[in-house]
C-alpha cells in the first residue's frame, strides 16, 4: 500500500533551520510574524491575508453526548449545519489525554538544537516542523508542530536517547484510542446519512475500516507578545475523512460558519472537538461539508492541541457515495485516493476541492 509521505513528494517543504524562533525568548513579535500591520501615521489596522479577527460569542458548536440515542441524528444535523462539533461520554479516560500533553510538553520544552534532530525531511511527513500550510502564507505562524505516521521510535530516540520508551508507550495508546473512536464515529455520521455497512466496501467486511490510515499531529502555539497581530494556524480545512481534536484549557481554535463569521471552539473539559474534512466533503457529495478553521494565539498562556487525522486506505478512490448520487443530485466530485488528494491539496490549499469538482453545486 502507497506511503502517505509519497504525496509530498512533488510538493517539499523546506525548512530554513535560520528562521526557526526560540519563541519564549522574544519581548517583541518580529515583522516575518505580523500578519496584521498597523499603520504608524493614522493607526489603522489593515489584514491582507485573512478576514477579520472579530468573534461572534452568540453562536456555539454543538455539543453531543454518545451516550445519547439520538447521537447520530444529532451529529448528522451538526455536520451538515456546521461541519464541526464537540462530543462528551467518549469513553476516553481523562488520564490519556493528560499523559499525551506531558509528551506533547517535554517534546516542545526540548531546545530547538534538539527538536531539529527529529526534523521533518523535505518531502517527508513525519517529524517536527512548521504547519504545511505555511508555504502559502507570506507571513509565519507562531507555532510549531511534530506529526507522526505509524511508529515515533526512530524520532524519539533522538529527542529522549533514555526514556523515548515511556512516551513511545503513550502515543501507542492514545493513537488506539483514537482509532476506536474514529470507528464508531464513522459510522455514526454514515448512519446519518443512511449508508450502511454493506454499503461501503472498503470498510471491510465487519466495517471495522481496518485498513484506514491516520496520523497524529502535536501542536504547540506558545504565549505571544502581541498576539492580536499574530496567527496560531492559518484558515485551512483538512484533508481528511475527519479529524478528532483534543484541545488544553486554552482558547484559540475558531471555525468559520457561513452566513455568521468566525466562532470560537471553546476548549470543554473532557470534550474532543470533531471535524468533518475535505474527503469526507465529497464522500458525502457536498452535503456534509468540510469546515474552515484557524487558531489565534494566547498573551500569557501556550495553547496545546492534538490532532488525530484520519483517512481511508492510501489507495482507496473516495467518490461521491452512489446512495447520494440521483436524476436531481449528480456527483459533484470526480473520485480521488487520499495519497492523491494530500499532493492536490499540496499544491492548490485550500482550491483543492474545487480542482476535482465535477460540476457546481
């Protein structure tokens, strides 16, 4: 099966080790890091590249309980309405989600002469680095991440040359929780829409998607001088069939509803933030759409976040699903494996869905 990483191939992202901040060391945000600008004469504010900083807080994401039977007609109307919600009664417990923010905070803590020895190659996916996003943008973003794809040994081993074992040991458990989750969350959201098991092929006979692919992304966006003329995460949706999001004590995420403007993920004690994402989008021809988001950052605090991206098998077309699909609803999006799309998106952000439309909707 095609490596996830063969998708960046065409598509390296270089890594100028000059232009890599100490963060908690500056006083000041440097001008590469100002993506809004202040004019010194009248002190206007002008933001070429992204809309308004401006929040609504009259609008909330849903929160939905999986304990509750109405939990898939519930997450069908939050996907369909705004492409994002949080769930509580998961059944994770809250010790996971502690052991893999120490991992994610020892990681972060190490010096940067450290972090660059477990750096993401080029063309690579795995490993610590900018966002991938960042080649789009003219300004940086004040973050750092560090993705992993199947097993962290080789990284960790040269971040912790004597206790890798320990945090090698929670990322395992906390990526087959994930996993599980995903599962049941999958079929929650295909119920919804009423596609069965027998009716997706490649989920596999019992609809266990045992061959779906995932990775886990650790993002760290640490306390900011002037944090209102700085960006976390750029406005981006994902890749992915969808994303589950554990997020710390810290606000910051936003998701962009049509129709109100940018509202804000508050983080819920307990709760994981679920996003649907680009392939679910066309999985579910267009009814289900992906979800603009984006992260400010925090003066005082650093705001932490894990997220777990998860796909189909690498080689798997994901296609417009045929029960979706009559005389009155054509398929809109021309089939495309998830390898192939991650080099689409790689190339084209976020007018990636929109480069295999098949007609306007």
């Amino acid at each position: 099966m095609p490596s996830l990483s063969e998708a960046f191939r065409e598509y390296p992202l270089h890594l100028n080790h000059n232009k890599l901040l100490d963060f908690n060391s500056l006083q000041e945000l440097p001008d590469s890091y100002a993506w809004i600008q202040i004019d010194q004469e009248d002190h206007t504010i002008t933001n070429p590249n992204f809309p308004s900083n401006s929040c609504h807080g009259d609008e909330n994401v849903p929160i939905i309980n999986l304990n509750d039977p109405n939990a898939p007609k519930l997450i069908g109307n939050a996907c369909k309405t705004w492409g994002v919600f949080q769930v509580v009664n998961h059944g994770i417990p809250m010790s996971l989600f502690r052991d893999i923010q120490q991992t994610g905070q020892a990681l972060f803590s190490c010096s940067t002469h450290q972090k660059l020895k477990a750096a993401r190659t080029p063309d690579g996916v795995s490993g610590y680095g900018r966002a991938r996003i960042s080649s789009f943008f003219p300004k940086l973003m004040w973050s750092e991440c560090f993705t992993i794809v199947e097993s962290p040994l080789e990284h960790f081993i040269q971040l912790w040359p004597h206790e890798y074992n320990k945090h090698c040991d929670v990322v395992v458990q906390y990526e087959e929780a994930m996993k599980k989750l995903a599962q049941k969350l999958m079929w929650m959201v295909l119920t919804s829409l009423g596609i069965s098991k027998e009716e997706l092929k490649w989920a596999g006979p019992k609809g266990e998607f045992k061959w779906a692919c995932s990775a886990l992304h650790l993002n760290s966006y640490p306390s900011c001088p002037d944090p209102d003329r700085a960006m976390g995460l750029a406005p981006h949706t994902d890749s992915t069939l969808l994303t589950i999001l554990y997020q710390n004590d810290v606000s910051g995420l936003q998701v962009l509803r049509e129709g109100v403007g940018w509202v804000a993920v508050p983080p819920l004690p307990g709760g994981l933030v679920i996003n649907m994402g680009d392939l679910f989008h066309i999985l579910s021809n267009g009814s289900y759409p992906s979800v603009l988001h984006r992260v400010l950052v925090n003066r005082t605090r650093q705001r932490f976040s894990v997220a777990y991206l998860y796909g189909p098998p690498s080689n798997v077309h994901i296609r417009p699903h045929p029960k979706l699909i009559g005389p009155n609803r054509p398929a809109l999006y021309r089939p495309v494996t998830w390898n192939e799309y991650l080099g689409t998106k790689a190339k084209y952000f976020n007018k990636a869905l929109s480069s295999v439309q098949l007609c306007a909707t």
